[in-house]
C-alpha cells in the first residue's frame, strides 16, 4: 500500500463486554495510516446484561469524550440481538454501514472490518447485500478456537457463543476472512505495573484505561489477579502491520453448537497462528504517551 495512502477501516466492538475493546479502539483512533470510517456498537449476549448493544455503544461515546472526537467519528448502532437463523439478517444502522462503506473498496484501498465480538452484523450486511463477498473488503475476526486441537478455553469461545449462526454465515461466503483464535489472542497480554509505568498518569484517558480493566477484573474474576489479555487488539496491528502476523491458509470450517469445528464450504480463509506481540503493545504504548503529551 502507498504510504500516503490511509488504510480504511471499520471496528465492529462490544465495547462494554470486557476491558480490552477500549484498548483496541483507542489504538486505532491514534494510528495515523488507519482511516475509521465508523465505529459500530455490537451487542454480547445477555449474560451480563440486557441491553449489552447499548452499553458498547456508551462506552464507545465514553471514550471518544475522553479523546475530543465526539464530533469526528461517525458511530453507529449494530443489533442488539443475534441474527436468528442463517436466512435472516437483522436490519441495523451498523450493517448499513458496513454495507455503504464496501461499496467504495478498490483493490489498492480496500475495506477491513474488525470485529472484536459477534460476526452478527457482518452476516446481517452478507444477507441483506449478498454482493459484498465480491467487492475488495476484509473480514478480521477476533474469536473461535485454535485449529491445533490442543485448546485450554472453557467450553464455547465467547465471541462465537454469541451468535454461532452468523460465523456460518460469513464462514459460508466465500468473503475474505482473517481469524484470530483464543489460543493466539490470549497471549496478548499486560500486568497493571506495566501499564502504570508505561502510560499511567500521562491522560484521563489513559487513567481511565487503566482503572476500567482493574475494574473489570475485580467485579467479574473470581480469584486474584493483577494482569488481563488485550486479546482483541491484534485486530488492530494486523491492520497497521500485516506482515506482523503469521497466517496459515485453512478451508473454511461450519461451527458446531459446542463450538467446535465441522466440514464447510472449504473457502480459503486466513488463520493467523502468531502476532507481533512487542510491536502491538509498544505502539499502542507510544501513541497513548504521545496524545497525553498533546493533550496537556
């Protein structure tokens, strides 16, 4: 890609679900070669909450207050509930959106689509405009298990758990898909200590960062714990280095109702086996400090 040119993305985030989406959207707001062309609020079930959309959607706002970006991001609202079968999408601004937006990929400025939760809204934008599997865009999906066999995440993977009929959906269609598994993003991961010297103090922002994972993990871990994976931000220095990922081409596979692998379509998808662990959090790191310093 030329270097003038900025790499268009949209990231698809239940932001509220946990602690590392705010990480995620943060990094890419600050990336100065990723153009966000929307960021879309996705719900994550109701184990948690009943209006799990909504709150992604607060947090979202939350976070562009504490950057001044109210006004210079567009957002909007994914589906607050999974699709209900493999037939029917659900209408939303955020599958709208995703659907606006490919019309104007090209194959030198293609779309990325990050998705940090559910593929709900992506299999919404496949149903109700089945021509964007051939237009140039870019599916980057946090979520499943790893293809080894060898797999320590209990039971189903949560982002897949929360709507398995959707994954079949885009895993069916022959679009372009780089997945992310739990066994690499899991390994993406950072102590308290680490991030109060390497961005404490230096913004709200990055205070807030901070304070929301130790709150996170103290409301919802059930033992002691003084650390979290960012694991949705390789979706993020995968969009801003590539070839910082090792991949591995795979037939795509359907997902079982226990989360497991089946037969599918065999549509060539990308497995991303390794990801550039020191320049996705040194980065991320960097452009933190740096806007604190703006900022003051």
């Amino acid at each position: 890609m030329d270097a003038h040119v900025r790499r268009r993305v949209i990231i698809n985030t239940d932001a509220k679900n946990e602690a590392d989406d705010q990480f995620a959207i943060v990094h890419a707001l600050l990336s100065p070669s990723l153009e966000v062309r929307g960021l879309i609020a996705a719900h994550f079930g109701t184990s948690r909450s009943n209006r799990s959309m909504e709150e992604s959607r607060e947090e979202i706002d939350l976070l562009l207050d504490l950057m001044g970006l109210e006004e210079g991001v567009r957002v909007a609202n994914g589906s607050a509930t999974p699709i209900l079968d493999e037939q029917t999408p659900r209408e939303s601004e955020g599958a709208r959106l995703i659907i606006a937006e490919s019309k104007l990929a090209t194959t030198l400025q293609p779309l990325s689509v990050a998705f940090l939760g559910p593929l709900t809204d992506m299999a919404s934008a496949i149903l109700l405009d089945p021509d964007i599997v051939h237009r140039d865009v870019v599916v980057i999906w946090i979520g499943g298990v790893g293809y080894s066999g060898v797999e320590t995440y209990p039971g189903v993977e949560f982002n897949l758990r929360n709507d398995i009929a959707a994954a079949n959906v885009v895993y069916d269609s022959g679009i372009t898909v780089w997945q992310v598994p739990s066994n690499v993003y899991s390994q993406v991961s950072v102590s308290y200590t680490e991030l109060e010297e390497k961005i404490g103090g230096t913004s709200k922002l990055a205070d807030y960062l901070i304070s929301q994972m130790v709150e996170w993990n103290r409301t919802y871990w059930p033992e002691p714990i003084e650390s979290r994976s960012l694991g949705d931000s390789p979706a993020i220095s995968l969009m801003l280095y590539p070839r910082g990922g090792n991949f591995r081409i795979l037939p795509a596979p359907r997902f079982g109702q226990e989360g497991h692998y089946l037969p599918g379509s065999g549509h060539p998808i990308r497995v991303v086996e390794s990801v550039d662990v020191r320049f996705l959090l040194e980065d991320m790191f960097a452009k933190i400090r740096k806007f604190g310093r703006k900022a003051a």
